[in-house]
C-alpha cells in the first residue's frame, strides 16, 4: 500500500479509497492461522481503463482474505488485505472517468505492491468475485495465477432474485436492499467490502454465503487439503 508520508500528498478520495484502517469497522480481524476445518477465501475486485483486457489496464485493485467456516458456510473474520492503485500508462477515458471517479492526474507515479497481490492470491482456496470472468482475465496480466491450485467463484451465479427480490444483479442494487450505503461506491475496497457485507447478511436463518459456499465446494476443498497432506 502507498506509505504514510505519500498519502499526506495525495488528495482525500484516493486516500479513502485505499484506507485498509476502516474494514475492521465491518468484519472482524482474525490473527493466527485457520482452523482445520476452515478455508481461505479471497474476494477481491478491480477497476480499469476499460473493458479490453488486451489493450486495457487494472488501475486499482483491493482483496480482502477473509476465514470461511467449512460447516456453517459463514465468513468469520478477514486475515489480510490490501487495496492500492496504479498509474496507467495513458489517459483514463472519460467516460471510464464518470463511472469510478479516477483521472490519470490522481494516479501519477503511483504503482501496485505486486507482492502483497501476489501472497493473497496464493494463499487462497477460492477467489471470489463479483464478475469473475471480467476479474480474472485483467488479474491474469499482473500475476500468473495457478489454475489448478485455485477455485474461482462468481456471485453473479446466485439467484438474487430468489433469495431477496433483486430485479437485477448489479452491486448498487444489491447495495440498496442490504441498506449499504456508507461505502465509497465504484471503487474497488468499497466494492469488495460491500460484498463482503452482502454474504454475511442472514435471509430467513441461511447465511447468504450458503448460496455460494456449498457443502459440495467444501468436500472438494476438503479433499485437495487431505490430497496434498499425503
């Protein structure tokens, strides 16, 4: 993350953007390593200048590692994160612009912590994300992730409707019916803590991370761990 004498330079809507301090103000922060029967999920969540991955860059990125209990489904607590962002090497288009509030002249001479991005991702059983198909091919371009190694999971996939009367599945309506509306919205630490909000909601006594955690991920998860201890 950008140090503490940078950020006394930088303007107040790209410090709060990258603020890690304020995601204990929502989930609990676990020290120590996992339990046995608990697993290691990454939601994360970017912006770009566009919707190439070709010719387009990732100009910020957050992840948040949180402990996933293997019996209740539940997301217990985070154990690390990181948000940064990263100056693109041509202007952001405007209308890019409108929509998540960045503007190259924000960004200059900064850049991601590729390591820190790099120790969350490979820690992870699961990668998830709000559109995993978008993420995953921009986030293929700043760390070469092992496909075999890692499971992704796409929230898209859950029946919103169903299960709280969304008329679509984006994240601002989500958003709205979960009464979310305290988070900086179109960025990337603020995307990911409202999904973060989202699944750790309960609708009629089921955790809303039981649509996405299900009991046969688990057994798959289960058995990779009892596989690589052999």
């Amino acid at each position: 993350m950008i140090d503490k004498d940078r950020n006394e330079s930088l303007p107040d809507k790209i410090v709060a953007r990258i603020n890690l301090n304020m995601i204990p103000q929502f989930i609990p922060r676990i020290e120590g390593e996992p339990l046995p029967n608990q697993f290691l999920a990454l939601i994360l969540d970017i912006e770009t200048t566009g919707l190439n991955p070709k010719t387009d860059e990732i100009i910020e990125f957050a992840g948040l590692l949180v402990v996933v209990d293997g019996e209740k489904g539940t997301i217990e607590g985070y154990l690390d994160a990181y948000a940064g962002l990263q100056e693109p090497s041509r202007q952001i288009p405007k209308n890019i612009s409108q929509i998540n509030g960045l503007k190259k002249a924000d960004l200059i001479g900064l850049k991601f912590d590729s390591e820190r991005i790099r120790r969350l991702i490979d820690r992870a059983d699961v990668v998830i994300s709000h559109n995993v198909s978008f993420d995953k091919k921009f986030i293929s371009k700043i760390h070469k992730v092992d496909n075999i190694k890692i499971i992704w999971l796409d929230t898209l996939i859950i029946d919103w409707h169903r299960i709280c009367g969304a008329q679509n599945h984006r994240l601002d309506t989500l958003r709205s019916i979960f009464g979310i509306d305290n988070l900086i919205p179109h960025s990337a630490l603020g995307d990911v803590l409202s999904l973060v909000l989202i699944l750790r909601n309960v609708i009629n006594d089921i955790p809303v991370s039981k649509h996405i955690f299900t009991e046969r991920l688990f057994n798959m998860l289960r058995k990779r761990k009892f596989n690589y201890k052999l």
